[in-house]
C-alpha cells in the first residue's frame, strides 16, 4: 500500500511538471512570460511553449536554455547577445527537440560545443564569437547561410550541403575545409585561418572569396568563372591565374611571392591590390574600368602599364621612378612615356618602407615556441579584455563626437575643396567667409549629388538633415548615424562598400542604387516607407522588421529568397533579375505592381492580388500563369517561360500584354477591347484575331505559323512587325492609315482595303 501511494504521488507530480515548465535562468523566463504567458499565470504551459514559433530574447546575457525543449514547434531561435563589448553567458544548448528550427542564431556567447545533428531543417545558422572547436552539419540539405567565425575551430564538416550558399568561418583555427559538397556555394569566408590547401572546383557559382590570411601556396580558380571579389594576400602564392575569372571587379593579391600577374582578360577589374610580391612589371592596360591601383612595397617593379587618359582614383607605387607604357585603348596607338614620381624624400620612404606588421614567413613562424593550452587560454582571455575595451572607449569616444558636434558653435573645416565650395557656396548665410556650427543645423535640406565627391568629412555637423540627396559621386563610405532626424536618403550611382542607417529610425525613403554594399542592414528603420537598392550586389535582404514598406525594387542582385509576408502594407515590388525559385505573395493583398522577371520562379500564384494593376514574370520557368482573378489587371508580361496557354478573357482592363517567347498555339482577345499593345511573337499560333481590339497601336507577332493577318479593323495601329514569318500569305491592311513601322515577310501579299 505504501508503495503505491508513493507511486501515485511520483505521477502526480510528473504531470504537473509537464504542465508548468521549469525554466531556470531569470532573464529567459522574463522574456517567455512577457511574450508567450497567454492566459497569464505566471507560468509557461506546454500547451504555451507548443504554439510559440520564434524566440528573440538578445537583449540580456543568458546563462541557460532549460526549458527549451518544451517548445518543439519553434522555427526560429536568436539567443545571441547583442552587446558585443561582452560575451553572453550560455555555454551549452540543447536544441535536439526542437526539429522544426529553420534559423539559429547564438553568437557572441561561451559555447565550447553545439550538437545540430537533430536540427536538419535549418537554413540559417549563426554561431560566431563562440569558443567552438568542431562543427558538424553534414545532414543539412537545406542550409544556405552558415556564420561560424571567430570562434576557435579545428574542424569543419559540410559533407552534403547541396543549398549552402553563404559560408563565413574565418578567423579560426582551420587546417583543411572542404566545400566540394558546397556546389551552391556563392559567399566563401575562410580567411585567418591555417589552410595549406583549398579546393574550390566544384564551386563554379562562386562570387566573392576570401581567403586572405592562411599558408596556401596554390590556388586554382579555373572553374569559378562568376567570381567577382578575390582576396588571397597574404599567403604564400608564387604564381596566381585570373584568365578564366572575367567578372573579377576587386582583387586583393598582396603579400604573396608572386612574380608575374596576367590581367589581360580581367577587363571589369576596379581595384588591385598587389602590394608586396616580386614583380617586375605591371600591365593593366587592358582593364579600362580600373579605379583603384595599389602596388606598394616592391623594389623590383620597373615598369607599369597603363591606359592614356584613365581617371584613376588612387594610383599608388613603391618607387621613385616607374617606366609607364600608357596605351589609347580608342586607336591603340602606344607611346611611352616615363613617369617620375613626384613625391617628397620623406613621404617616399614612409610609402616604401615595408608594414612592420607583414606576415613572418613560414622559417620564422615554424622556429618559434609553440604555446601551452594554459598559455593559449590566457592569451586570449587578454586579447578579449583588450578588444572589449577598446570597442568600449571606440563606442564612448564616437557618441562624445557626435553629442560635441550637435552642440559646437565654432567654424567647421570640410577638407574636400569640391564639398567645401559648395557647402559654404550656399550655406554661409551671414557672409562672413565662414561656416559656423549653427548655420550648418538651420540645413534641413542638402542635394549634393554629381560633385565628384570622395568624401563627405565635415558634413556630419548638418546634424538636422531630415533630406539628403548625395547621388552620382563616388563616396565609398557613408556613416548616417550623425543625422538622427533623417527621413530621405539617395545616395545612389556612388562606389560605397559600406553605409550605416541604424541610427535613422525616422528613415522613410532610401535609394542606394548601383553601389557595392553586398550587405544592407534595414532592420532599425521601422519607418521605412520607400526601399530603392538595385544593383548593390545583395546576397540577402531582410525587410522582416519594415512593416510600413510601400515600396521595394531589389532589381538584379543575387537574392535566392525574399521575404514579403511581413509587409502587407506593399504597393509596389521589383524583384527581377534576382535568383530566386520562390517567391510567396498571397499576405500582399494591396499589392498593385510586381515585376519578378529574370528569376528561376517555376510558379508564380497571384490570385489573392485582386488590386493588380502591373505583372510582369518574363524570363522564369512557368508553366501555368493564372490570372483570372485579377481584373483590374492592365499590363501583364509573362514572355520567355514555358506557357502553353494563357487566358486573359478576364482581364477587360488590359493595355499591354507580352507572351512572346512560348508555346502557345491559341489566344483569345475577344473580351480585351482596351488591349493597346500586344507581343505575341515566336510562339505556335496559327490563328490571331485582333478585331475586338479597336485601341490596338503595337504588334508584334512574327515567328509564329499565321497565314493571314487582318488588321483591318485596326485603325490606330502604328507599328506592326510580323516577320520573319514564312508561313504568312496575306496582310489585309486598312487604306486610309499611315505605318510608323510596317514589317512583313517579302513574298507575303499585302491587301488594302
């Protein structure tokens, strides 16, 4: 009797355990409560923890995780702590019961091990500034983006990862890595490590490679023909071949021993580190778009080709006197010339002389003790220490800064002569000569754009900006954090690699445009109501915390996934010329325009859209495109896919329809009498009747298998292009109009009447 009653008591209690999960660490269960304690009884319930989906608690350090394992619906995990002056408190987690996680991210914490064997749904995985010493995701097919640098890495296993398109584990303590299983690989990170080997054949959609900072003595990059970013200083490389990389923009080679470099084919090449190696001679006369050319610290350079009249933005050597070939690419007529340097005896030996920081060659380093673990732990114990300090006085110093320049009352200096005549061309107001601090923040408004710029030094002191146009310069680098009242921002066609707007909460309107960014953090601009960044080489775009945007072009980047779930308040959204295979639009109800042409879309479902004005999904691989529910629809381009069909009986509203570049054999316009340009061409139509279209002014339908084409009812129709088109026979065309373009196959009879 005893025992049962003391067993009864254990399953009592085992129940109501379930019930109520314990969750020791304070700061996490604060969080869970505030967020997740639905019928607020101080506790989270199982039944709580299994509708919870995502968990952000980053805010405090966290010592533990326990309880984590109740919420097994969780898809999206962020325990990283955001103060990065400190690590966080979390040495281990458990995450083997929470399968369903798609996104993990636990940086800048104290874990020694992470175990992600049970989590192979992840696409997204950030553990950087960890003490890891292994990592194994070998199961993960659908990992795209893994962050695992600055940590202490000795080994690194991806076997399989078919998705992974984005790697970044530099700053470890790597001697082999092997992305052969990587073929989507676009982003490799590896740099500061141990690598004496890397392989990188079979990944032949690699864009940007960093693997600076290792002990390599080869590199083969024959099959990486996409590449456009190559960072390989500072190994051990005598010889380095770019012939097959012709979309290489930014190459840094420095401190190698390389003796020869062939450019030749590189003619998109920007910029060009090659500082520290053993050349004797330099031809990059065949790359007229080269701004930036760096070959420092070489005293066996003897001669430099270069292209006569290039505007070069710096152009730096290592010598007093260089032999310059400059060769007029136009009539390629060569002349020489010798080029002197006209720079002062001290500022010589300061530019040849040597970095006293340079790599130890491989003697050197081989000959020196190696430390103890203890020795180890210490040494890094004090180099954090180090880093968290000076981080710390970086960050007081720049908010001392930016709190001294809102308040100063003296004359500001602006260095660049061209934004200095400017700024003191329009804004001295008092005209003494001078631009003082408080006639700086009377500015609410600045267009500065077509200047030339490289630099805006000293326009930080307009600290009231709420408008900003600095467009078609050729900035590099933009901090916005002294602007805390911005609301519009163009600073697109410039050269930037990085721009700052976290600190621009009131941010409405940004156009970035043509840039190099790669990266663009949005994500503390809840304001954001206009997003214009096309062409910025973007990787990826998180718009998940710009809830008000209204508008969204991300035109030809190299986004894989958007997405737009989040932002219902979407009017407006450009997506061509992207990678996507997927594209997911049914939560954008408002959404009036949509142009994701040029992607890998395979469907495209548009039917909760009813307030669709615009479509254009051109250039995919659609089978089926239906828009029968779209009846505001007035320009739909659905050319160049797979279609066999399309039916737009119920789209009365349409002007403009595209379906050129298919298989369709029929097509109806009979219920579009609005219909004012239509491009039908090179599909299998045999019939085409336009007589129900009255408005028509554009065709287009050569390449198809009509016999007759009867436009005679077309009185407005300008431009009509039907050949080559063998099979036509007879043009009936009216009398009385006059063709801006008429075109059609030579032995085809044409009737007037």
């Amino acid at each position: 009797m005893r025992k049962n009653i003391l067993l009864f008591f254990a399953a009592t209690s085992l129940y109501a355990g379930a019930q109520q999960i314990t969750i020791p660490d304070t700061t996490f269960k604060t969080y869970l409560l505030e967020n997740f304690d639905t019928n607020n009884d101080g506790e989270i319930s199982v039944e709580e923890a299994r509708t919870v989906r995502k968990i952000e608690c980053t805010d405090k350090p966290l010592t533990s995780l326990q309880g984590i394992e109740y919420f097994t619906a969780l898809e999206e995990l962020d325990c990283s702590y955001a103060n990065y002056f400190q690590r966080g408190g979390l040495t281990s987690l458990d995450l083997s019961r929470n399968q369903a996680l798609k996104k993990l991210h636990c940086d800048n914490n104290r874990l020694d091990s992470l175990d992600v064997s049970q989590n192979v749904e992840l696409t997204e995985l950030h553990c950087r500034n960890n003490l890891l010493r292994s990592l194994d995701v070998g199961r993960h097919r659908v990992l795209e983006e893994l962050l695992c640098d600055n940590n202490r890495l000795t080994h690194l296993r991806l076997e399989d990862c078919r998705a992974l398109a984005l790697l970044h584990c530099g700053t470890n303590r790597l001697e082999s890595l092997n992305v052969s299983s990587c073929p989507s690989l676009r982003w490799l990170n590896c740099a500061e490590n141990r690598l004496t080997s890397l392989d990188v054949a079979q990944n032949a959609n690699l864009e940007h490679l960093f693997c600076n900072n290792n002990l390599l003595t080869t590199l083969e990059l024959k099959t990486n023909i996409h590449l456009s970013q190559l960072y390989c200083g500072h190994n051990k490389l005598d010889s380095l071949v770019v012939s097959h990389n012709t979309a290489l923009t930014d190459l840094d080679c420095g401190s190698n021993r390389l003796t020869a470099l062939d450019l030749s084919r590189n003619t998109a090449l920007t910029d060009l580190e090659c500082s520290i190696n053993r050349l004797t001679t330099l031809d990059v006369s065949h790359n007229p778009a080269l701004k930036n050319l760096y070959c420092n610290a070489m005293p066996s350079l003897t001669s430099v080709y270069l292209i006569k009249g290039s505007e070069y933005q710096n152009l730096s050597y290592l010598v007093a006197s260089v032999t310059t070939y400059r060769v007029d690419t136009e009539t390629a007529t060569a002349e020489i010339e010798t080029y002197i340097a006209a720079t002062e005896k001290t500022k010589e030996e300061e530019t040849t002389k040597a970095p006293e920081t340079a790599v130890k060659s491989g003697e050197e380093a081989s000959a020196e003790r190696p430390l103890t673990a203890r020795e180890r732990y210490y040494d890094e114990a004090r180099r954090q220490a180090e880093l968290r300090k000076l981080e710390e006085e970086k960050r007081i110093a720049e908010e001392q800064r930016r709190t001294a320049i809102r308040t100063y009352t003296g004359n500001i200096t602006v260095p660049d002569a061209v934004l200095a005549a400017f700024l003191f061309g329009r804004y001295d107001t008092n005209g003494d000569g001078e631009l003082s601090g408080a006639e700086a923040r009377a500015v609410k408004t600045m267009d500065c754009s077509r200047l030339g710029l490289t630099s805006v030094e000293g326009l930080e002191y307009f600290s009231s900006l709420e408008e900003l146009k600095c467009s078609d310069n050729r900035i590099t680098a933009l901090d916005m954090s002294y602007f805390p009242a911005l609301k519009s921002l163009d600073c697109s066609r410039n050269k930037l690699h990085r721009l700052d707007v976290r600190r621009n909460p009131m941010l409405t309107d940004l156009e970035c445009s043509e840039n190099n960014l790669i990266t663009l953090d949005i994500s503390h601009n809840p304001s954001l109501k206009s997003l214009h960044c096309n062409s910025i080489r973007l990787i990826k775009l998180d718009i998940a915390k710009n809830l008000a945007l209204r508008v969204l072009s991300c035109h030809n980047n190299h986004l894989t996934a958007l997405d737009i779930t989040k932002n219902q308040q979407l009017d407006t959204l450009n997506c061509g010329k992207n990678k996507l295979k997927m594209l997911v639009v049914s939560q954008n109800s408002g959404l009036n325009y949509l142009d994701c042409s040029a992607n890998q879309l395979t469907v495209i479902d548009v039917v909760r859209n009813q307030a669709l004005t615009g479509l254009v999904c051109s250039e995919n691989q659609l089978t089926s495109v239906d828009v029968s529910r779209n009846s505001a629809l007035r320009i739909l381009d659905c050319g160049r896919n797979s279609l066999d069909r399309v039916d737009v009986s119920h789209n009365g509203a349409l002007i403009e329809l595209a379906c050129n570049g298919n298989a369709i054999s029929e097509l109806n316009l009979a219920k579009n009498p609005a219909l004012e340009s239509l491009n039908c061409s090179h599909n299998r139509l045999s019939d085409l009747d336009v007589s129900k279209n009255p408005m028509l002014k554009r065709l287009k339908c050569m390449g198809n298998e009509l016999k007759v084409i009867d436009v005679r009812q077309n009185l407005k129709l300008k431009f009509l292009e039907s050949a080559p088109m063998p099979a036509l026979e007879t043009l009936y065309c009216p009398r009385e109009v006059v063709y801006s373009k008429l075109a059609y196959p030579i032995k085809a009879q044409v009737n007037y009447r």
